[in-house]
C-alpha cells in the first residue's frame, strides 16, 4: 500500500472510531437521563442510614451500607482503606437564652468541633462585630469575659462564592475571639436561608495558641433578633449551654472504593465519588448523599453496557470530609505512598448539592485540552459548557490534585444549597430527581470519556 493510502486507510478508521465513541457518550448521556437507580440510592441512604456523624455508629451503618449496595450495583471490586481522626460528639442540642433586658430563648447549634460548656454554662455580655474581619482587627482584651456575636451575612450565588467569603468567621472566629479576651462565640449562621429559624453547624477550627472557647451558630432569624436587642443602647446578658466533647483517642473510619475494572488498560483509574459522612442533623442528603448516589449510579450504568471501559472507573466514598477532609487526604497519602498518582488518569468528586451541572473545569496539561472536544460535544445537550482549566478536584480530590493528579470539577447551581447545607432541613425532598438524573448523565459521560480516550 502507498503512504497516501494508507494513512488515507487510518485517518477513516481513526474518524470512524471517534464518531463511534461520540455516538456511544450520546447514547449513554440519553440512558443516564431517564435512569433512576441515583434517586433510588439516595433514598436508601437517606431512609436506611440517615444522618452520618464521622466517628458515630450510623458512621459505621453507612460504611456497611455502602459495600452492600456497591455490590448490589455491579461494581466488581469493593474494598475499604483505614481513615483516623478524633471523633467528635455532640451531646444533646445546645440552647441560649437572653437573661437581660429581653429575656427569650434562641435557636443554636453548636459548631463541629467545639468544646462543650461544661457544668457550668456560660453567661457573659455579647459584644458583636459586623464581620471576621472587624473581630481580627479589635484590639486586644476587648473582649475579655464576654461572648463574641459575628453577625455577617452570606451572600447567595450559583456557584457558592459566597460561602467561601463568609465561612471564616465560623472556621476561625472561636479563636480569634479567644484571643481578644471571649469566654464563647455565636455566630450568625453560614447560609442564605433568611427567615429561618434553623440553624447551620459546621466545622470550625482551633488555634492552638489560643485557649479553646465553646462555639455555636444561631438561625438567621435569632441573629436578627439578637442584632435588634443590640440596637436599645442596654447591655445584652446570655447564657450559653453548648454540649458538646471529643472521645479520648483517634477513631478508626475508612474510605469506601468500588471499581468498574477496565477491559484493557485496568491500573489506570478514573477516579469519581463523593463523601459518606454528614453532619448529624439533616439526614444528609444533598451533603454528601447527593454525590455519593449519582457517582455510584453513573459508573453502574457504565458497568451495564455492552462495551466495558478501557480503564478501571473507581468510584470514592469518602470518611469524614465535614470535619478535615480526613478521608481525600488519607486517599492522596495511599496513592503516593504506592507510587500510584501517575496511574490517576481524572478525578473529580461532586460535594455540592443536587443542583445542575452548568459547567466542567478541569486541570490537565494545557496540551490536552484541545482533544477534550468530544466531551464537551456529549455535555452540551445537558447545559454544560467548558470552564477554565483551574479545577481543583473538590474537596477530597483536592489533595491529588496538590500531588499533580489531573483533576475537574463539574460545578453545580448552588443557588438554593445554603438554604439547607450542615442544616436539619438538609433531606430528601430537597432533591430534584430531573436534577439528579442531569448530574448522573453528566458523570456518566464524563467518566466514560476518560475512561476510553486514546
Ligand atoms: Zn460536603
């Protein structure tokens, strides 16, 4: 054969194997859409497990939980790798109480992580600041004996900005009280649900040079009404009850993995999941169950077609993320403890909720970016388009990706997520199931793609 024909010959194969793997991501994107084994999953964990505090025995249930239904899913390999971290324990529900000049109650719960009260409860003078970063800036001892009032709002956005601008005062508002003096710290919760009288946990984290003081969120409303008492020029007296411990040791939990294993090149990986974990007063639903039930429902429906994938699809349930990513960093230690992280072809988790995909990002080599064509062809129809190449993998693929692992990032409308996240409200009838189903054609095609590539 002449060189022209021949790579005449190769260049209609190679067009006619790409138009194949182009029809295969459509077909499986359609299949995905009308799939409802992610709502099914969802609703398993959610009714079955409920709310799955690191470290609790529902912690336990879950893990459990999960091996079952991975197999019962087709997955043909599932396995679990040990995760250690404290384990914290909420002792009943926090309250407090205005002594002076308006005495009532207010609805709080106390932050994850924080030391409890004690037989003695707190009560003090609150002293409020406007913002983190009015508190960080006080002078010292300004505070001395009283309790820290943080009452800065959170704005709503798609695609959660606001959330990162805001969270610092739970994260690190106890101790930058603590260090101008604070006996305790309230905060204004960390969400948009403005007329709520449900508050938002979530973790916060101690300076170690700093003495550690109890710390809780109080609803939007109770914010309100506490900034409103403020406002009468008298001093305003609580008293503050927050239950709370962490168990003497470290807690052993682990990650739960489930593999699709790929027909031809099976040590490379396509790595997908989310976290099992949840705070313990919503049943955890869109946080993390959403993205535990639609990655888990994704690789299954790949595993169920004719074609198996070329590369092995992992999908990751990650230990206690809501308290340190514990889970992803314990991952990323594994992978380059066996030298492995080159064997990473993508991973992304999905930890936002059960709101449509509107964008993927990844973070490859800027030389591959032009072969990713195909893929945003197969997103399209679901809404999506092509993000910047700064993805970070998410919370718990954020450490592979600090390794050099390639990493993306399906961003989710979040605009109605802080209504709910680290809430009570945070349960099943908050999810869409159209919505889920967009989410798992997105990670179907999404894991497919990566999975067959050349
Ligand atoms: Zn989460």
């Amino acid at each position: 054969m002449c060189k022209t024909l021949l790579s005449i010959v190769i260049l209609a194969a190679f067009g006619a194997h790409a138009a194949r793997a182009e029809q295969d991501l459509a077909s499986l994107r359609e299949l995905a859409l009308k799939d409802q084994r992610a709502y099914a999953v969802l609703e398993s964990l959610t009714t079955e497990v409920g709310p799955r505090l690191a470290g609790s025995a529902a912690d336990k249930a879950a893990v459990a939980w999960a091996q079952a239904k991975m197999k019962a899913l087709g997955f043909d390999k599932v396995y679990t790798e040990k995760v250690s971290y404290p384990a914290w324990v909420r002792d009943g529900a926090s309250s407090a109480e205005v002594i002076s000049p308006f005495p009532q109650n207010l609805t709080i719960a106390a932050l994850g992580g924080s030391v409890g009260t004690g037989k003695d409860d707190v009560t003090a003078q609150v002293v409020s600041f406007d913002s983190f970063d009015a508190l960080s800036k006080a002078a010292a001892g300004s505070a001395a004996g009283k309790i820290v009032f943080i009452n800065q709002k959170m704005a709503r956005s798609r695609d959660g900005s606001g959330y990162g601008a805001a969270v610092t005062a739970r994260v690190a508002g106890a101790s930058a009280a603590a260090k101008i003096g604070a006996k305790a710290l309230l905060i204004r919760s960390i969400g948009t649900d403005a007329g709520s009288r449900t508050p938002h946990t979530g973790v916060l984290r101690y300076d170690a040079a700093q003495p550690r003081i109890p710390a809780a969120a109080l609803s939007y409303v109770d914010a309100d009404l506490l900034a409103r008492m403020l406002t009468r020029g008298k001093p305003v007296t609580l008293r503050l009850q927050v239950l709370a411990s962490v168990r003497a040791g470290e807690y052993s939990g682990v990650n739960v993995i489930g593999e699709i294993t790929g027909s031809t090149l099976p040590k490379e990986i396509v790595a997908i999941g989310g976290h099992l974990d949840s705070w313990d007063l919503g049943t955890g639903a869109i946080d993390d169950g959403a993205g535990v039930a639609m990655t888990m429902a994704a690789a299954s429906l790949i595993g169920e077609q004719k074609t198996p994938p070329k590369r092995t699809i992992r999908v990751v349930l990650f230990a206690n993320e809501e308290q340190g990513v514990y889970g992803g960093k314990a991952y990323a230690a594994a992978r380059k403890a066996a030298d492995e992280v080159k064997l990473q072809v993508i991973a992304a988790e999905s930890d936002f909720g059960s709101g449509r995909v509107y964008q993927l990002a990844t973070k490859l080599p800027e030389a591959q970016l032009a072969s990713l064509a195909p893929l945003f062809d197969a997103l399209k129809p679901l809404g999506i388009t092509q993000g910047d190449n700064k993805g970070s993998g998410s919370a718990d693929f954020g450490p592979m990706g600090e390794l050099g692992a390639p990493v993306a990032d399906l961003k989710q409308d979040g605009t109605e997520y802080f209504d709910f996240h680290h809430t009570a409200n945070d349960t099943l009838d908050k999810v869409k199931p159209e919505d889920l189903a967009q989410n798992v054609a997105a990670w179907a095609v999404f894991a497919r793609f990566f999975a067959d590539r050349d």
